[in-house]
C-alpha cells in the first residue's frame, strides 16, 4: 500500500513523501496515530494544504518569539539569596528561581526553556538564555544580590 507521510517518521521518510508499506502496518498503525494517509489524489492535495498552514503557523510562533526575544532583552532580574561567609552563596541559583523572577516582570516563561550554562553560586552580574524557539533565544541579564 502506498501512503503519504504527514509527520516525520524516522523508519520511512519525512513530510510529505509517497512510501510503499505492507497493508497491515499502514491500517494497524499508521493510519490510525495520523502518522500516514493513504495515496489517493484527494490525500495528496490535503497534505499539500496542511503543508501551507504548517509554513503559516511557524512563521507566526516565530515572529511573536522575536517579538518576545526583544522584550526579555531590555529587562533584567534580581535574584536575592543567603550568603555565607566570603560571599559564597549557599546552593545555587536555579532556572526556577529566574523563572519565577521572570514571571514577577510579567514574563511567562517556562523553566525548562532558561539555559544556565555553568552553576551561579556566587554574587555578581550573570548573563542567562533563555530559549523561546529553535532559531530564536534571549540573553536576561541576572543580579546575584544579597538577601
């Protein structure tokens, strides 16, 4: 059976591509989990219209992510902590504690997207990503103070 792959399927192919499958595994299972259609003429110009609105979609998550990138740019946290002796903080500063600092400036951002890339465990001026899209990231600039 020939079908049109609507995702990316590390087995057969990406996007859009025309396979030759055994039956049983295009009805059982990807037919079913809308993996695949099966190859009719009517399929493929469906495909070809889900392939625009795909274009469409992206480009806008894109644009407000630029839109947003812009914004996170201007602002900077702060991030009160314990300190110690020679101004060692105890533990270190999390993505969760810039997320939360983040959502107290108005910005949604969700912990998993804040890349810090060596631990904060002293005061001082830190510059953390955050990554809103996979083309498109900002740079937070992060104060380590004293509580």
């Amino acid at each position: 059976m020939k079908v049109i792959l609507r995702k990316n399927f590390d087995q057969l192919g990406k996007v859009g591509d025309v396979v030759s499958v055994k039956d049983g595994y295009a009805r059982n299972y990807l037919i079913p989990r809308q993996i695949a259609y099966q190859a009719t003429k009517g399929n493929i110009l469906a495909l070809e219209e889900e392939k625009k609105q795909i274009v469409k979609k992206e480009a806008k998550e894109l644009e407000a992510a630029q839109l947003l990138a812009a914004e996170i740019e201007k602002v900077s946290i702060t991030i009160p902590v314990k300190v110690g002796e020679e101004e060692k903080i105890f533990g270190t500063v999390t993505s969760q504690m810039i997320a939360d600092s983040m959502k107290e400036k108005g910005f949604e951002i969700d912990k998993r997207k804040i890349e810090i890339t060596e631990p904060i465990k002293a005061l001082g001026i830190y510059t953390v990503n955050v990554k809103l899209h996979p083309s498109v990231s900002a740079a937070v600039k992060t104060w380590v103070v004293r509580e």
